[in-house]
C-alpha cells in the first residue's frame, strides 16, 4: 500500500480521522467531488444525511477501483456538509461505517470538514472530495 495514516506524537490523536498521510506511491489520483448519485446518476438518500455519506463514499471506492485502486489508497479526503452542525456527527459516522463494511476497507483518513450553505444541487447534503496515491 502507498499510503501510511499516522497520528504524530506532539498532535491530538482523535479516533475518527488521522491527521496524516505519508505517501511512497508513483501515482496521484485526484478525484472530484463525489454525491449521493448511483450510476445512472439518480439521487439516493433524499434527505438521509447518512444515507448521502454511504453512498459518496461508496462512489469513491468505485472510481478509484476503475484506475486500479482503492479506498485503502485514499490519502486524503474533503467532506462538504450543508449546513454542518455537531449534531450530524453520530449520522456522519453511520454513513460512513456503512461504507467502510461494504468496501471491507478502515475509512480513517486524514479529513478536512467544511459547512457550506449549498452544494451544486439542492437535494444534495454532502460531497465527498478525494485524493489517492497508488503504487
């Protein structure tokens, strides 16, 4: 694997993401943003914020495994949540258990989260943005 998650002695060493990846692979996979949108581009989840984290993460392992990859290969991840509050934390992490047990993979990743007031479509709750290294 090309990617080593490590929380460095001197920072806080919170359980759910880690505040670092080092990379050793050769090549960079940049994906964008990824939505609660199956295959045929049809929304899923409406209005389930855990629903709509499942399945952009489920979205991530599948384009990373198309070039080759996958979601243990992620080095870092940009979560964008509309209208964030702390109390969709415990439905953040269902989503993305969910994920993490149908992709077999640990989903703890360096992570930037961001409250935002709109995505690019209004039924859309979060948007999950990707950066992989692969050997």
């Amino acid at each position: 694997m090309a990617v080593e998650l490590i929380n460095p002695d001197g920072l806080p060493k919170p359980e759910v993401y880690r505040q670092m990846a080092v990379a050793t692979g050769s090549r960079m996979v940049f994906l964008a943003g990824q939505v609660a949108r199956d295959a045929d581009g049809n929304p899923v989840g409406a209005g389930d914020f855990a629903a709509q984290v499942e399945q952009a993460y489920l979205n991530v392992g599948t384009a990373l495994a198309a070039v080759g990859g996958s979601f243990d290969d992620v080095a870092k991840l940009t979560i964008y949540v509309v209208d964030w509050s702390a109390d969709k934390f415990p439905l953040l992490g269902e989503g993305v258990a969910r994920a993490a047990a149908k992709l077999g993979v640990d989903p703890v990743k360096p992570i930037t989260l961001l409250g935002v007031a709109a995505l690019g479509e209004p039924d859309l709750l979060v948007e999950v943005e990707a950066t992989a290294v692969l050997s």
